[in-house]
C-alpha cells in the first residue's frame, strides 16, 4: 500500500535540501539553480507532477553535464518524487538511485537521505520489502551524518512501515513512537499519518480496540485539519470494519473513499476494498464489476513498474490476494472464460516482461555492474560454504545494487496482453492446457482446447497441499502405498478430465510445482499402476500466455557441461582453501561425478557437439562455447543448494584457474551472451526453488527462462548418479525434432524415456528414479 506522505512533505523536503548552503558554498554557483529550482517548486505546489519531473530531470541532466553532482543530486530527487506522485516507479526509482549515488560520491548527506528515502518508498510502495529495509537502513544512516538531521519524522515513519511490512514488529513500532515524537506539532498530515499507521499495525496484530482508538483519532485531525487527507481514513476504517466482520460498515467507507480519493493513494484500492465489501456480503455482481475497473487500473500502473525481478515479483505477490478473489468472484458466477484469464494474467507477469525486453539493456550495463557481479559470486559461495551460519546480509546488499542498476539500464515496460486468441492458436491439436488455482474455501481447474475453457470446483488448498506432500514423499522413498496415494490425488485433480489428449500443459499453483505429475496413478490393472506418464506427455508453464519466441538460429549442436573438479585433490586446490575449510569434506568440497563422464559421451553420440570436462570447466570457457549459440545446453554437475531459502541454488563450475571454486548463479545466467532455446539439469534437485505468490516457482529453472530458454529439464530431488541412459533415450527422441517448440518436444522426450525405464522392469523402473524429471517452459 502507497505510504501517503503528505504533499506538505515535498515542500519542506526540497527546501531543507536546497539551501543554497548546503548545496555549494559558491554564491554564484547557487544562483545559477534558485529559479530553477522556484520553477521546480511551484509544479509541486500546483500539482503538475509530469511538468515538474521533466523540469527536474532536464536541470539534473545540465547540472551533471556541468559537473555539478551535489546540484544534480537535489534535482534527481524532485525528480523522483515527481515520478513517484504520479505512480511511474520505474522512472521514480532510477532517479532516486542516480541522485543518491551521485549525493554519496559527493558527501552531500542530506541529499543522500532524502533520496534514500524516495528510493525506499517506491520498493515499499511495490511490496519490495526485503530491498526497502536495506534502503531505509542506508537513509537513516545518512540522516544520522547531517545536523541537524533532515526530514526526521518523515524517515522514522517510512522505516517503520518497512520494518513492520519485513514482519519486524517490535522494531517497526519504536520508529512510529520516534516519528510521532518527532513530529511538529502543526503538521497534521504527517501526525494522523502516523497513528493511522499505528492503528494499522495494531489492527493486523488482532487488537481491534487499540486499533479503532488510533484509526478514530487520525480521522478526528483530519477532518478538523487536513480535509485533503480525509480519505486515507475512510481506507482505514473500512478495512477496519471488515476485519471485524461488519461488511455493511465497511460499504460507505469505500464509497466515501472513492469520491475523495487522496492524492499519493493507488486509485485501485478504494475499488479493492469495495470489491471486498461488496463480497462479503454476497452482491456478487457488484463487487465483480468493482474487480474489473480495479483490473483496468492495476494494467496501467504495472507498465510504470522498475525493470527488474526483485521488484516486479514483489507487486505480483502484493496483488495476488485481489487476483485471487477475483478469480473466485468470476468462478462462483460461472465465468470459466474471465475467471481463468484473471487467474493466469498477474501470474508470472515478471517473466514475461523480462522475455519481451530489448535484449539491448545488457550493453547499457555499468562496467560496475560486473564487478558487483563478480563480488556478488564471491559472497555466495562464502555464504553457501559457512552453511547458513554467516550473515546474508551482505550477499542481500550486494544483489539489491545488481538489482538496481538492472532496472536503470532496462527498457520501459511493454504491454504483454493476455490473449485467448493468441494461447488456443499455440496449442496443437491432441493438446489440452490444465490451469489450476487453489484457494482458501474451494480451488478450480480449467481445460482449455480449440473449442472452449471448462471449469470444475476442487478441495481447498490445504486438503490439496497435505496430498500432494504425502505422495511426494512416498514416491521419493519409494514406498508401496504411492499407488493408493497416487491414485487419490489423480482422482482429486483430474476427474472428469478430457481422456483423448496426447499432451497435457499444466500450468500448476502454489504446492503443485512439487507434485511429480507423471508419477499419479490413473488406474490400477491386474495389481500393477497405470502411470500418468505412460498415458500423456507433461508440460509445465509458469502461466498460460508465456509463449515461445522465434530464437536467434543456433548451430543445432548440444553443449554438455560435466564433471566439475570441486575437491582439494586437484593440483590446483590453493593451501588456504584448506585451511579455511574443515578438516572433512565441507557443503563446497564434493566428489567428482564419474558418471557423467558416460552421460555426456552417450548425449554426444546422439546429437554431435561440445563438451566441458573436469578442469576445462571456466566462466570463460562457458561463455566461449556459447557464442557458437548451441540448441542444447546439457547440465551434469552438481547443484549447490543455498541455505537461506529466499536465494536460489547455484551450479557448480568447478575450480577456476586461480585455484578458486567457482559457481553460475542466477544472476550470471541472467546476463549471459547467448542461452540455448533447451537447457537440461540432470543435478540432484535442481529444480527446487521457494514459491513466490503470483510468480510461481523462483529457482534455476526461472533463471534460465528469464534469461531467454523456450525449454528447462530439471529434477525435483535428488536422482543417482548413473551411466547415462534415461538421457539416451531422452535425446534420441528429440535429435532431428522440429525446434519451433523446444518445450513441446521435450514434454514428448521425456514421456518416452520415462516409459522405456517404466518397461525395463528393473531397479530403475521405480518412480523415484524417472518420476524426479520434469519439463517446464513457453507453450
């Protein structure tokens, strides 16, 4: 939720940090900026925030051209706030960035601060928490260094928002006692805002009473003093009254809310909150219509969204509660057709934002950037060697910089419709797609094919989740009754499915990107299961309308990258290595993968092409062989698992010529020369990852399909090590295959050697072995 400072705050913020003192102790250097800047402030004043960040950005460009950073900084942050007033985040936070950078290298530390500040409120705004705490951290530290200290009330309030949205409570609630304390006695914008916020706090915290005293007393101020204000009470209020239950309380609030929508607050949420009322009490219709205008609203403001992952998943998951009852509001009212297309279009947005971008972005890159990037590598491996035990924090700092330079040199946002047109011409006949959305009181399932979207109510997630955990693990340790299990959750999700389809493209929800899908049981004959796999081939999508995209011609040949050198047995194993690791093997000291050395020569015979051996493993090397543009990218190393489940695993390199173990991250994949249309991961859990609300599953195999891959084979556990005949088959079936849809052919590939090892009737015929692989990708 936008944060609503007062326009008050622009006024006073701008004029502490444009002192001409405290600008530039040159006289005439300073009037050189005072009209500007009165130009500047008299747009705030009125109101006209696309005028006064044009003006703001074109007197910071000629204030850097001159070589004037400490001016150029205080403009760079009018012109993020500007941007910010009018919800353009993307542009808000790239002048927010450069005018902090430029105030920093400048040591103008109340410039620094308030762009600080401006920076933090567009992740807090976008529900970027994790990125707001560091950067609250940074503009309270530079508000420390200025005396007296700039704009107090207003940073103590915005840490704490951030605090109190990171889940920090306790933190959270002593900077709203420092704001209010700091507060002037005439602002009362600022100080209802404050107890709003308290009010707010106490009310997520179950302590209605405390709650409304707050709320109540915020109002009171406003109506007496800040009428322009008024509304973000009747927000308040109103989620107030719906959380206690009282709908029809709640009702007027809304209504009164969006006739005095304030200024600062998303013109989606009064419409949210009203959908919500309208909901609860059962107006069905009503609050429908409420969602769909809240749905035209929300499209606008995501193409002013930063460039960048971080930032964009965090809005996913912000909105996804407003998807959510949406989908269940066009559901209960048997709208198949609007309901599914609610449930897939805030799905994965980020991906598909990052897919249909100018690939030009990575040469506007900072030289910087690689070296945070490089630096970035470093604390990984540090972090994943120690275990869990050293701090992230760090290793967090560092991927917040990549993160914003990222959305610095990124494209503006591009429309990415979700078009039904578009998705049925994709499929090809004997294709059926399978989207699933659970929910709290009941979850749905759509098919859709040429002809049209059917819909069928299923259990709530919890039902669901539990099944799904339960015959997980059965299939791992290979326990008899995954066939009773499996067989249940097949009947739970898939009854009355069409049976004629030869490929099914599953787009799952939330706890199914766990599910071994080929594993379920659809029948049990003459004692013996009949398994999902043996029926149809499986495709998984991240969302309905992430389609695959003409690829730059490849050389058609497969890239195989195995047995990586990671033990001090090697020659090039530095002594310090050793003697900072323990004396056993340590989380970044493994054995090496002999029988992959077999797998790739077997994969070779099949498809001609490169190999990457042991020692001859190197960043360097890799992006070498790449610029050949390969059609596969074949991955038989290890994957390191990180500890901090907010981060991704890394595949293992090996040892660079230093004699340094050496690691591909997510964010090397991100910013690789050239990324095969077919990347496989045969690592042991190599596709795991933490579940983000709206996104999906956040892991490798996202890396690599946001990096430009039609197609990802990866493992859902850990798989043995053998000889190399599941991929064999797997690529015996694909060599001469059609590459107009690597996700297609891959589904197919993977069905057939699933059912060759299925028919073997050996060790290896067990689920546990075959049922770990799965195909995700672009339909």
């Amino acid at each position: 939720m936008p944060l609503g400072v007062s326009i008050r705050f622009f006024a006073c913020a701008v004029g502490m940090l444009i002192e001409i003192g405290s600008v530039s102790p040159s006289r005439s250097l300073s009037l050189l900026y005072e009209e500007p800047f009165r130009i500047v402030q008299d747009f705030s004043r009125r109101e006209h925030w696309k005028k006064m960040a044009l003006r703001a950005e074109e007197v910071s460009e000629f204030a850097a051209r001159k070589g004037h950073l400490r001016q150029a900084a205080v403009f760079d942050n009018l012109a993020c706030r500007a941007w910010h007033a009018q919800f353009h985040y993307g542009k808000a936070l790239r002048a927010g960035v450069r005018g902090r950078q430029r105030a920093v290298q400048t040591r103008h530390w109340a410039a620094a601060a308030y762009n600080a500040h401006c920076v933090t409120r567009v992740y807090y705004d976008l529900s970027s928490y994790r990125p707001a705490v560091e950067s609250a951290a940074e503009m309270l530290e530079y508000t420390a260094r200025v005396r007296p200290a700039p704009g107090v009330p207003e940073m103590r309030l915005l840490a704490g928002n951030v605090l109190v949205r990171a889940g920090r409570i306790p933190q959270g609630l002593r900077e709203y006692e420092a704001a209010l304390a700091a507060a002037p006695k005439g602002n009362y914008s600022l100080i209802s805002l404050i107890e709003d916020q308290i009010g707010m706090l106490r009310m997520n915290d179950g302590d209605g009473v405390d709650a409304e005293a707050h709320l109540l007393k915020a109002f009171q101020i406003r109506k007496a003093h800040a009428p322009a204000s008024v509304g973000w009470s009747y927000n308040s209020l109103g989620l107030l009254a719906l959380a206690k239950g009282d709908p029809a309380k709640a009702l007027p609030l809304f209504n009164n809310l969006i006739d005095a929508l304030p200024t600062g607050m998303w013109p989606t949420l009064p419409h949210f909150g009203r959908m919500r009322a309208h909901y609860a009490l059962g107006q069905f219709r009503e609050a429908l219509a409420d969602a769909r205008q809240a749905l035209a609203l929300s499209r606008a403001l995501r193409l002013h969204h930063p460039f960048g992952d971080e930032m964009q998943i965090g809005a996913e998951g912000a909105i996804q509660n407003f998807f959510s009852l949406y989908v269940d509001l066009a559901a209960s009212l048997q709208e198949p057709e609007e309901a599914f297309l609610a449930a897939q279009e805030n799905r994965a947005a980020s991906l598909r934002t990052r897919t249909a971008a100018d690939e030009a972005w990575r040469s506007r890159l900072p030289e910087a950037y690689w070296e945070k990037l490089t630096e970035t590598r470093q604390q990984e491996m540090l972090y994943i060697r120690s275990g869990g035990r050293n701090s992230p924090e760090n290793l967090r700092r560092l991927r917040l910089q990549l993160a914003e330079m990222e959305s610095s040199a990124g494209p503006e946002a591009v429309a990415v419709p979700s078009s039904m047109k578009r998705l049925r011409s994709a499929l090809e006949p004997g294709e059926t797609l399978i989207g699933f959305h659970l929910g709290d009181r009941q979850s749905w399932r759509w098919e859709v094919d040429a002809r049209e979207v059917t819909m069928s109510v299923l259990p709530p997630r919890r039902m669901i989740a539990g099944l799904v955990q339960a015959f997980r693990e059965s299939v791992e340790q290979s326990r008899p009754d995954h066939i009773e299990l499996g067989l249940k959750l097949y009947n739970v999700l898939f009854s009355k499915t069409n049976p004629s389809p030869k490929l099914w493209t599953v787009v799952p929800d939330e706890t199914l990107f766990a599910l071994p899908f080929s594993a379920l049981v659809t029948s049990v004959a003459a004692a013996k299961p009949v398994y999902l796999a043996q029926l149809r081939a499986i495709r998984l999508t991240p969302t309905a309308f992430f389609f695959s995209v003409a690829s730059a011609p490849s050389g058609g040949h497969l890239l195989a990258v195995g047995d990586p050198i990671s033990n001090r047995a090697d020659p090039r194993w530095k002594p310090d290595w050793s003697r900072r690791l323990p004396s056993e093997p340590g989380p970044m000291e493994l054995a090496r993968l002999s029988g992959t050395e077999v797998e790739m020569d077997r994969c070779q015979r099949i498809l001609g092409g490169k190999s990457l051996r042991g020692a001859d493993i190197t960043m360097e090397a890799l992006r070498t062989e790449l610029s050949a543009k390969p059609r596969i990218l074949h991955w038989a190393t290890h994957i390191y698992q990180s500890p901090g489940a907010d981060l991704s695993p890394v595949i293992s390199l090996g040892m660079s010529r230093r004699g340094e173990i050496e690691v591909l991250t997510d964010a090397d994949i991100a910013v690789l020369p050239y990324v095969p249309p077919l990347v496989t991961l045969s690592g042991c859990g190599s596709g795991r990852g933490r579940l983000a609300p709206g996104t999906g599953l956040l892991g490798l195999t996202r890396a690599w399909l946001m990096a430009g891959s039609q197609a990802v084979t990866a493992t859902l556990w850990p798989v043995l090590d053998d000889d190399g005949y599941f991929f064999q088959a797997y690529y015996e079936f694909l060599q001469g295959k059609p590459a107009d849809s690597p996700a297609r052919e891959a589904a197919y590939a993977l069905q057939r050697a699933q059912i060759e090892i299925i028919q073997q009737k050996t060790v290896r015929s067990r689920p546990t072995t075959w049922a770990a692989y799965f195909v995700i990708g672009a339909i």
